[in-house]
C-alpha cells in the first residue's frame, strides 16, 4: 500500500477516535498497535517496548512533574489573588481595567507556572465573575481569559518546550531564552488589543466606578504590588537565571523551583498538609495524562514514520518548491494548525518534529526560531475545537449564562493576534533568536 494513504488512514482513524470521546493517548496507542501489526508485522512489537523503555528512563522529563508541583503550590499560595486585587486598581481609571490586569497576571502565572490548565481555572474562577459582575461583554471576558491561560505554554519554564527539546536535541536552555521575547510579544499584542477596542466600545467593559477607583491610595496599591510580584520575579529569575547560566540543569532547576514555591507557600501563610496533599495529587495527575500522551505519541509516530509518513509529508510540503522555502515554511506551519483541530500538542510535536527539523535544516532555517514559531503555532491547539482544551476548562468553571458559543466567539480575536505574531516573528527572526546567542547551551 502507498504511504500517502497509509498516513489517510492513519488520520482518518484519530479522527474518528477523538470523535468517539476516547482519550487521545490511547487513540493514538490503539492505531499505532493496528496499523503497525497490519502494516509492519510482529516485529513492531519489540519497537514498542524499546520505544516505551526509553521514554521511561528520560531524565530530561523529570522536569515535567516537578514544573507541574510548582504550579500546583504557586497555585494555592495566594499570590494570584493579591495581585489580582492590587492590578485591578493599578488599572482602574482605565476600561476594560480588569481583562487588562488578566493579561498581566497570565503573563506572571505563565512565568511562574507553565502549564494552561492551572492558569485558566484560576483566571476563570477568580477574574470572570467579577467582569460579568461588572457588565464586560461576554466575549471578550471569556477570550481574554482563555487566550492569557495559554500563554503558559510558551513563556518559560513550559513543559512543552521540555518536550520540544527532548525530542529535537536542542539545549532546554536555549529553548526557554528563545521562547522568552515571543511570549512577552503575544501579552503585549491581547494587552494592547483590550485597550483599544475598549477605549473604542467602552460598553463593553466599564471603568471601574469612582468610589471605587478611590479605595485605595497610590502608595497603598504600589505596596501591594510590590508584596505580591517581587516574590514570584525572584522565583522566575531563580529557575530560569540558573539554567541560562549554566549553574543547573532543568531537571535541577525545576526541584529549585519546587522548593522556591513551598517557600513561597510558608511566606504567604497558606502553608497546610491539605494543600500538600492536593498540590501532590493534581501534578502526579498531570504529569501522568502528558506522559501518557507521549507513549501513545510516540508509539503513532514510530508506526508513522516506518509506514512511509516521513517521505509522504516531506513530497507534500517539497511539491510547493515553487513558492520557494517561505512557501514550504507555510505549509509546514498551516499543517500543524490543522493538527491542532485532531491532536493535543503533545501528539503534535511527536509526530511533527521528526519530519519538519531535517527538513527545515536543509531549508536553512535555524533549528530554534522553527521550534519556537511551532509552539507559537501550537497555542492555538488549546482553542481551536474539538481539542482545546482551553475550551473546556473554561466551559468547566464558567459561571451560569456563559455558553459554550460565547468562548468559541471570544477567543476568535486572539487566535488572529496569534498569526499576527507569527508573521512578526518572521519578518524579524532575531527576536526568537538573539537570547539563546547569549545563554549557555
């Protein structure tokens, strides 16, 4: 059989699999056990186990649980909410003040944390009924709290670009210094989106009123900056700044971070057995589902690319050669937002990255700025349907009278400021690739 329609099949089947509600990991598992024992034989299985093995006994991936605790502890130690308070009257002379103190502290919560799920819970719960409370238009509330939660992914530390770098060989380093610029650029384009569009529709989100704006004094809101953001930006620095020089590995890094946030935990007076427990609990079950996803990820792509998938999607992008390598570029680009509508990005970057990195390198392009302009990309699987799971998170925790239409309408904008970045990103690659020149690998 053609390779081509062995790769049809292939995706026919995670289509209907996901369609069917299964998990991703074990539809991916499932088809890879299927089409590999039909189309390689019984000698796919020992590759399976060898494949499995590896994955196991990855140091590198020690990072991901210990990222996802110190989220977990970040998460119940009360930052979120003090500098909730404090932003919103930061901003209170200004509409739309609290979707704009929502972007900020997704920026912060992404720094601090990396993962989406526990950002976009929080913001949902902590910021959206009180812009309801306080008339914002229902879309924009919903969007600009889906579409900050996932910023996450990108700005480091982000287990995504652990994963990204466990499977190009690229330094996490490196990888976290590249993704650092592009992620600030992404808050700066939705911060300056909700301030424009609400100075030009200020109905739909209100100034906060004048007694209100007059609570609390200048000095009284700068104090409480200070109390809530220095402890988190010491934290950012001490995880970051020790593997950019070079003094500790991620792995390291992260169990700093850990402990950084237990710290932080005991500091803000949050500090209780319960919350351990649950802190414990919530990042064995994250780092659980993302390994579970790489397995079956991995298994597909091994199958994948032994069944011809390599050659068939390399021919498909090379057939556009006419359009030269920014065309092919695209391509490559446009098929990983299309697998964002089927696949998490876990799957993605297992099945794309061993077709698109040699490809890209015989391109010219530079290993890093594809890695990065693919996770950019790769945000926008957590809002595109059926998969996002930004979606339904939000869905989760949205409070009564939001329906499912509004998320899907709010987060439109945001995914168009998303291909905004990319192009930025492309017209000016040094913004991605200028940091990593200067940390150490």
């Amino acid at each position: 059989m053609e390779a081509e329609i062995w790769v049809a099949l292939m995706f026919a089947g995670v289509f209907v699999g996901i369609l069917a509600g299964a998990p991703i990991a074990f539809v991916l598992g499932g088809l890879a056990i299927i089409f590999g024992y039909f189309g390689m034989g019984e000698r796919v299985f020992p590759m399976f186990v060898n494949r499995m093995w590896r994955t196991s006994i990855n140091e590198l991936l020690v990072a991901i649980p210990m990222f996802v605790f110190m989220a977990a502890l970040l998460d119940r130690s009360g930052i979120a909410e003090g500098l909730f308070k404090a932003l919103q009257y930061a901003f209170s002379r200004l509409n739309g003040a609290i979707a704009l103190t929502v972007v900020l502290l997704s920026t912060v919560f992404a720094a601090t944390t990396g993962v989406v799920g526990a950002s976009v819970i929080s913001m949902s719960l902590m910021a959206l009924p009180v812009m309801l409370r306080y008339g914002y238009d229902k879309k924009l509330a919903t969007g600009v709290v889906a579409s900050g939660g996932t910023l996450g992914i990108i700005i480091p530390p982000s287990i995504m670009l652990v994963i990204m770098a466990d499977q190009s060989g690229e330094s996490v380093g490196r990888l976290f210094a590249g993704a650092l610029l592009p992620g600030l650029l992404l808050s700066v384009l939705y911060f300056l989106y909700v301030l424009i569009r609400t100075w030009l529709q200020p109905q739909l989100a209100p100034a906060l009123s004048e007694e209100e704006r007059n609570r609390y004094s200048t000095w009284q809101i700068v104090g409480m900056i200070m109390v809530n953001m220095v402890p988190p930006v010491l934290l950012i620095f001490g995880v970051l700044g020790s593997i950019w020089a070079g003094i500790a590995t991620p792995t390291e890094a992260s169990g700093i971070g850990a402990f950084l946030a237990l710290l932080l935990m005991i500091f803000y007076r949050r500090f209780n057995w319960k919350a351990i427990k649950e802190s414990v609990w919530g990042a064995t079950r994250t780092s659980c589902m993302v390994v579970m996803v790489m397995v079956g990820a991995a298994l597909f792509t091994q199958v994948f690319l032994g069944l011809g998938g390599r050659e068939a999607v390399t021919n498909l992008i090379t057939s556009v050669d006419f359009l030269g390598k920014w065309g092919m570029f695209a391509v490559m680009m446009l098929m990983v937002f299309l697998l964002g509508f089927l696949l998490d990005w876990v799957g993605i970057v297992m099945i794309t990255f061993p077709v698109f990195l040699p490809l890209a390198k015989m391109l010219g392009f530079d290993p890093v700025w594809l890695i990065i302009m693919i996770a950019i990309n790769l945000q926008a699987s957590f809002l595109t349907p059926p998969v996002g799971y930004t979606l339904f998170y939000m869905r989760s925790t949205a409070p009564p009278g939001v329906t499912m239409l509004d998320i899907y309408k709010g987060v439109v904008p945001f995914l168009a400021l998303q291909v905004l970045a990319i192009l930025i990103l492309a017209a000016f690659p040094e913004l991605i690739t200028w940091l990593p020149s200067l940390v150490a690998r």
